[in-house]
C-alpha cells in the first residue's frame, strides 16, 4: 500500500475513533433535559426561607469523624463542633451520594436542578455556560448567592432576570499556592455587607424579607485546599474549621437579621475527594458528601432504627445511636422546595426523603402526616410529567414503539398511571396518609423506572450498530497486510454496493422517522463504509492469503485465540495493576528463555541479560503504590538518572569521534535537565514551606521546560544513528520529568527508554540473527522493496500495545481520568486553570509517546520493512479491547463501577488513538535517520 492509502487509514481510523468515544455517551448516558412540563409544588411551605451552603469537596467522614486527624495536639477531636452539635441535639443528618462525574458543575445541577446531567456535559464547560434546566433559584422569589465564578454566573443565566443575585470574587483569588480559607471568608463577608446594606436600602430590604428567598454560600476553599494539600493534611483540617465557623457565623447573621425562626438550613457538599487530592471518577470518598439539615420545617435527630441505619463507613462517627438518613444527591432539590413551599423545578427526577413512609425522613410539617402525604403526592406529579412528556416524545418518533407497560397498561381504556394518581387522591380524601405516601413511593419508583426504560431504549441498537462497526474496522485495517487481488467481477461490485446502499438508507430512514441524534446517522455509515470495503476486497484476499501460506485454518484459530486472550489480559490489567509487571516477565524472560533457539541465546547473552534486566526493572514500577507523597529526594534521583544516561551517550559519542555538533547538544540539553532540577528543587521547598510560588522560578520552569522540549526540532545536530537522536528526544523531555514529577516518575521514564532501545535490538537480532550488528545503525541494511505479512508481526504488534498501555499505567497511574497529581503543576501553575493545568498533565503523559514513536519507527526501519507496516498489523487489533470496555460499561451499580467503566472505556479509546499518531510522528522525526527506507512500498 503507497503513502496516500496508508494516510487515508491513520486518518480515517482516528476520527472514527474520536467519534465513537461520543457513542458510550449515546448508549448509557444520555441527556435528560427535556422541555414542555407543567410546574407542580405545595404552595405553602414550611419556612420562609432557604439557606444553602455548600462546601466544595468536602469529605463525609472527614467532617464527622472525631479525631479524623492526626497531627498530635494541635488536632482537635472534634473538627467542626457547630455542625456536629446540630447533627446530636437539632437537626437531622446523612450521607448524600454524588453521581459521576464527581465534579462541581454536574454535582451543583444535582443539588439546585434535581437532575443528573450526562456524563459529557463536563466537556461542555466550567464557568459561564447558561443552563437549559430548570433550578429551585429559579423558582425562587429571589436567590442571594455569593462564591467562585466558576459555578454562580450558570444558574443566574439560566434563570429569569434579576431572579438570582450573585456576588463572586476574581478568578485570580484562586491560587493554590495561598491560603484557600480567604475564600471562604470573603463569601462571610459579603453575606454581613449585604444584611448591613439593607439597612439604608430599602428594595433590598423589602426583596430581602419576601417569602421564598433562597441563599447560597458557596464555600470553595476546601476543593482548594484538597488539590494542593490533600484531605488528610493540616490545612484541610483547619479550612473545615472555618467552614464549621462560617456556618455558625451565618447562622447568627440570619438570626439577628430577621429575629424570627422561620429560616432552614442545608449543609452539604458537590463532591468529595480522594486521597491524592482529586475528584471527577467514581471513587467512594468522591461520590460520599455530608449532609445536614436544620431549622424550620426540619425534624431532630432521631434514634438509630433497627436494623441499624449506620454501616462500617460511617462507625468511626460515634454517631450511631442516632439515626443516618442517606440520600441521593437530586433528592436535595425536592427537599428545599418543599421547606420553602416554590414549585419544584420541571426536570427534577430527585425523591423526596419523606416520601417513604417506613423510614423516617428530613422533614417535620405542621400538618404532620397529612402534609407528607401531599407532598409526596407532589413528587409523583412532578415525574409523571417528566415521563409523560419523554413518553409523548417516544411514541410520536419510534417505530414499532413498545410502551412502558407498568405504567402504560390500559383497563377501560385507562392506562395505569392515571388509575394509580386516582387511587393516592382517593387514599387522601379518606385521610389514609400512610396508604397514601406508599402508593406515592411505588408510582414514584415506577415512574424513575419508565424514565429510565425511555432512555435506555434504543441502547440495543447502538450497542450492536457498535460492535458491527469496531468488527468492522478490524475487518477494514486488516485490508492493508493482505496481497489484494488487481479486480473483482463487475456483478460482485455492483451487488455489495446496492447492498451498501439499502441498508445505509434503510437505517438513516429509520433514524429520520424515530427522530434521532446525527450521531446515529454517523454511527451507521461506518460499518456499512468498513464491510463494504472488506467484502469487496477482503473476504478474495484473506482465501488467497490462506491458501497460498502453510498455514492452516486451524493454525489460524489458535492464532486468534492467542491473540484475544492477549488482549483481554491487558483488559484485567487495568484493574489489577500487576499483570504489566507479569507482561514484563513474559516479554523479558520467558519469552526468550522459552521461544528462542539455544544457539541465538548462547551467541548472545550479553544483549539478552540487558533484556532480561531491563524488563524487570521497568516491571517494578507497575506493583508501586498508586497514591504518592511529594518526594523531592525521588525526583532529584530521576533527574540523576536521566543526566548519567545523556552524560554515557556523550562518552560514547567522544569515544567514536562523532560530529562535535552532536556532542554540543547533548551538553546543552543535560545543562537544561540540571537547570530544571535546580529551579524545581528551590519551587518544592519553597511550595512545601507554604511561602507560594517565587515568581522568578515560575518564569525560569516556564522557560526552560519550554526551550528543552523544543531544542531537539531546532537543533542542527548531525546525528550519526538513530540512537543518538532518540537519545536527543529522551533529553528533551527529562525536564518535564523533572518539573512535572511527584516522586519515581523519572525513573521509570528513564527505565522505559532503555528498555525500548534495547527492544529494537532484540527485534532486530530475532528476525536477522545473522546479520544484525547490535549498534543501532541501518545504513548498512537494504531495504525489502515489498512487505509479505508474517505471523511473527503479530507478536511485534501485541508488544507494541503492551508498550503504549505501559507508558500511561507505568508512572503510577490507575485506570481514572481523575488519577493525576496535581502538586507538580503548581510549581508552573498556581493560580487555578483547569484546561492549562489538564494540559500540563496531558504533555507529560505524550512524552513517553513520542519517544514510543521514534523507537517504533526505527524498529519498523531496523526489520528492512516499509514505513506502518508494523503499526497496520497492529491497527488490526486495538479495537479487541474496546469492545471489551464498551460492552462493560454500566450506569448501575455503585459509583465506583460506574465511573471506572466508563473511564477504562475512554482511557483505552484515547490510548489506542494516540497510537495511530505515535507511527506518523516517528516516521516525521526519524525521516532523516531512516530515509533509505521510504522507497519500500506494502503489497
């Protein structure tokens, strides 16, 4: 295959990648805004008005657990008193469970909205995105809020003018490097201007005194402090401190303001956070969030219930003679629109705590059961609408549509949900409460029901339009290994395109009547695209490939298995970090221990004993421990480490008289590594003293971390072989290994550059056992003028993607989109920028990469083959795993499952993308090195 084809593949199988990581999003986790439902609310409520104040990643057990810190005497053992004292003498309390993405925007749209937003809408932006929901702001007589910009300015978009008032501090107040606690302070403060004001205001003090205000206290000094010190660190433990104070701060505002007791009150959180200081997975410790409620309108604390409320999470509380009223993060919603008496916002699918009448909840109205009773009346009202209306929506669009029975079934002519809304009314009327909440929880559990069987219907189909196309693209990469033949018969050609055609136009009509996204329109044409191209061309090739070679179709079925038990051991692997280590030992050791001819281990047992070596060091990384301490000593090792590399390559280099251009590069880039060592070592000492950031050794990280990345493209350097030059390019990022490290990363980058040079020698030494010369040059080889493909490709191209796997889970990493540490990026970027920080992180994961890629390159030269020919092998494969991840992906179960699947899913999408770019990048930066091996052509 010639360039222009090959370019045509790497092409075409990275958008079709990119677009289909769109698809689990289509499949499990699809929006749930919908429009068109009518308001439904109490109209009188408990209270005359609502504080909310939420702390940004707070913890659960952090904040209830007495002696939850150990830092000697200057650890309370209670950390927050005020709130604690309300959970034990006068309001209720519970855990309230966050749904992924565990991040600020979707958990703020959960507690105010009522609703969980799909996984995706993160993508869609942080700060000042207006909103397309509906909020109990919004439905507010008037909301006071006071916080970060990058959550209050959405809900006062998306809500009717001048309905919610915020007051936000600049962007640049948000400086990890500080203290977060001003933060907290400054909403404090503003809060006691605006009661102040109000004094010779007198709109404000009118607006202030309505009934149905809602304020919002949005505290984001602990998400902070989090990122930059961790939950379990003293500056966690004093920020909930000011956080407990600022709720009994507010408290007696609100108190001397109004004089009355007609305010409620919740505390709760968006999110937690782990222990290395991050959020957005399925984590446990992000996904559990304190909740306390009091105030009007809101019971005591009760006794424990039996069985008991509590389990081995919350046992460290000592609070386990009381009762723990768990709740889902959305039920907060119909919680605060009940206290306050607003409508509830139309797109809530939240469950009101009371409406169970078996379990006690957070409410305690006037009315007693009678209010309960309506109110849980109002709840089913609010998600029969939201079904009717997705339900209408469904109906008028899918064909053969097929009702939700529990809910549609007709007797009469009536279908179930209007008999069952008739049958609570009547329980009313005949002041039957608790009949009545029961057949309120029931209708209320089938509508969640029928919302999710609405949204979920059409998973089938994607699921299998899916798995067709990923067949496909293995079916269409696998084109490019086989000798096509020159033609088929007109009549064939035209058959497959008609049949191309007419199921394309068939599944787009479909779409169009069922009024589908455009995504499935794009979904479809590329299995039809792939198979009719591998039907064309494929099915004539694979017979001729399989006839004219000695092997067999049974040989070929023990191949496929191989392969895919291969692949699946790479899916286990990203639970179970060891078996990279294990794929070391068998890549290392067995297989030439095992596999090998004696004579070519005897003739060359040097080179395989630095393979065996470096396997097993490199193996070690895998089984460290995931969750890190800063550790400057570690850091300083890696760049010790990475210099001694450059420094024996200058050595070498003087020693075989190479160009001093060469030689002066080298010095040049271990000047900038030790220059970067030095600058980082002063930015950790300093960071650690909690003295911020110097702001010369902000400029001079910036500068060099910049200038030793790009000195390798710009510099003129005459390198003699492509070892030096990959050298050059290991050099060039040993800065980013510095500055951007928490502890072992730069050895393990240094102990995985080795041992991908010496993978290009042991490659080159099997395939060529009489002619490889082991010093890492080419010039004297002639390449092949034709690629034949060989069963021993595979092997290659399974241990390349073991290689891109290992580059991403080898420096400590699990399978998380959130597992990055973010200490390192402070000491280039203090104040908070979560796309410039994400960058930082995202570069430090491709500089494995690009050295991959250089090495793949040469190794490809090294065989004698044509340029991709290895990585189209290889292209063949990748998609073994994401089937696997996609089929796995859920959105039931605990938040840890769900998260994990759905990151595992993008993780090895995005990996096995990025390896379609490794090839072309290595093929442009070695093309000076490799240039005699452009003239070999595919066949």
């Amino acid at each position: 295959m010639a360039n222009g084809p090959v370019l045509k593949l790497l092409v075409l199988g990275i958008v079709f990648h990119v677009i289909f990581i769109a698809s689990v999003f289509d499949c499990y986790f699809t929006s749930p805004v919908v429009h068109g439902m009518n308001h439904h609310g109490s109209g009188h409520g408990e209270a005359k008005r609502l504080v909310l104040i939420v702390g940004d990643g707070l913890r659960a057990d952090l904040l209830f657990t007495p002696n939850g810190f150990a830092f000697g005497e200057s650890s309370p053992t209670v950390v927050a008193p005020h709130l604690r004292s309300i959970a034990e003498k006068r309001g209720a309390f519970g855990v309230s469970h966050t749904r992924v993405p565990t991040e600020s925007r979707p958990g703020h749209v959960a507690i105010i909205g009522g609703m969980y937003e799909d996984v995706s809408a993160v993508t869609k932006g942080w700060k000042t995105n207006p909103i397309d929901f509906d909020s109990v702001f919004n439905q507010s007589s008037r909301t006071f809020s006071f916080g970060s910009p990058d959550i209050l300015p959405m809900f006062a978009k998306g809500a009717s003018p001048e309905k919610v008032l915020t007051w936000c501090y600049d962007e640049e107040a948000e400086d990890f490097t500080k203290d977060a606690t001003t933060l907290d302070t400054w909403v404090l403060d503003q809060l006691r201007s605006l009661f102040q004001n109000a004094s010779t205001d007198a709109t404000l003090n009118s607006q202030l005194r309505g009934d149905k205000v809602i304020f919002f206290l949005h505290l984001l000094g602990l998400d902070t402090t989090g990122h930059a010190y961790r939950p379990f660190s003293e500056e966690y433990m004093r920020n909930i401190q000011v956080v407990d104070n600022i709720v009994n701060e507010v408290e007696n505002l609100v108190s001397h303001f109004y004089g009355d007791q007609e305010t409620s009150y919740v505390f709760t959180a968006d999110h937690g956070m782990s222990r290395i200081g991050n959020h957005g997975d399925g984590d446990p410790d992000n996904t559990r969030t304190p909740l306390v409620a009091w105030g009007k309108g809101v019971r005591g604390p009760l006794p424990d219930s039996t069985p008991s409320s509590h389990d081995d999470y919350s046992e460290p509380w000592h609070l386990g003679h009381l009762l723990r009223r768990d709740v889902s993060q959305a039920d907060l919603a119909p919680l605060m629109a009940t206290l306050i008496g607003i409508n509830w916002p139309s797109n809530s699918v939240g469950v009101l705590p009371d409406i169970d009448p078996t379990r006690a909840g957070y409410l305690a109205p006037l009315e007693g059961d009678e209010a309960l009773a309506r109110y849980a009346l109002v709840n089913v009202k609010v998600l029969l609408e939201h079904y009717l209306v997705k339900h209408e929506l469904k109906a008028a669009h899918a064909i053969f549509y097929k009702p939700f029975d529990p809910l549609e079934h007709k007797e009469l002519g009536v279908p179930a949900r209007v008999r069952k809304v008739v049958t609570i009314e009547r329980l009313m009327e005949e002041g039957k409460w608790y009949d009545a909440r029961r057949h309120s929880m029931e209708l209320s559990e089938a509508c969640l029901q029928g919302l999710r069987y609405l949204e979920t219907y059409d998973r089938l189909l994607i699921r299998a339009i899916v798995i067709v196309a990923y067949l496909g693209w293995a079916a269409y990469a696998s084109i490019s290994l086989l000798p096509l033949e020159n033609s088929i018969s007109a009549s064939r050609s035209r058959v497959i395109d008609v049949g191309t055609v007419a199921v394309l136009l068939g599944f787009w009509a479909a779409f169009w009547i069922q009024n589908s996204p455009w995504t499935f329109y794009v979904y479809v044409a590329f299995p039809c695209y792939f198979w009719r191209e591998f039907c064309s061309c494929g099915i004539p090739a694979f017979r001729r490939c399989v006839f004219e070679s000695s092997l067999t179709y049974r040989g070929l079925f023990a191949q496929s298995i191989l392969v895919i038990s291969a692949l699946q051991t790479m899916v286990v692997a990203y639970t179970h970090r060891s078996i990279w280590s294990v794929g070391f030992v068998v890549v290392g050791v067995l297989w030439p221990l095992v596999t090998w001819p004696s004579s070519l281990l005897s003739r060359n047992r040097g080179l395989v004993g630095l393979w065996c070596g470096s396997c097993i060091v490199t193996g070690v990384f895998p089984l460290l421990a995931v969750e890190k301490e800063e550790s400057l000593p570690s850091i300083l090792a890696g760049g010790s480490v990475m210099l001694l590399m450059g420094a024996l390559h200058l050595y070498h280099c003087s020693q075989n008289n190479v160009d001093k251009s060469v030689q002066i590069s080298s010095v040049v880039q271990m000047g900038l590594v030790a220059a970067m060592m030095l600058v980082t070592s002063s930015s950790v000492n300093s960071l650690q003293a909690k003295a911020g950031l110097p702001r010369l050794n902000q400029v001079a990280a910036w500068l060099i971390l910049a200038s030793s990345s790009v000195y390798p493209f710009i510099s003129k350097a005459c390198h003699p072989s492509p070892t030096s030059k990959i050298i050059s390019f290991f050099l060039a990022f040993a800065a980013c290994f510095v500055v951007l490290s928490i502890s072992v990363e730069g050895l393990f980058y240094s102990a995985y550059v080795c041992n991908l040079l010496l993978w290009i020698e042991i490659e080159a030494l099997v395939r060529t056992p009489d002619t490889s010369n082991g010093n890492g040059s080419v010039a004297d080889q002639q390449p092949s003028v034709s690629y034949r493909f060989r069963v021993d490709d595979i092997r290659i191209a399974l241990f390349f993607l073991f290689y891109v796997q290992v580059a991403f889970f080898g420096t400590g990493n699990v399978a998380s989109i959130s597992s990055f540490y973010l200490e390192p990026v402070y000491r280039l970027v203090p104040i908070f920028n979560p796309f410039l920080m994400a960058a930082l992180l995202i570069f430090k994961i491709v500089c494995p990469y690009v050295i991959l890629s250089v090495v793949f390159a040469t190794l490809n030269a090294r065989l004698r083959l044509p340029p991709f020919s290895l990585f189209l092998v290889a292209l063949s494969l990748t998609d073994g795993m994401t089937m696997t991840f996609f089929l796995n992906v859920t959105d039931t179960g605990s938040w840890l499952e769900i998260g994990q699947s759905i990151s595992f899913f993008c993780i090895t999408s995005l990996l096995l993308v990025w390896s379609a770019g490794i090839c072309g990048a290595g093929e442009y930066l070695m093309g000076d090195m490799l240039v005699d091996h452009k003239s070999a052509k595919v066949d």
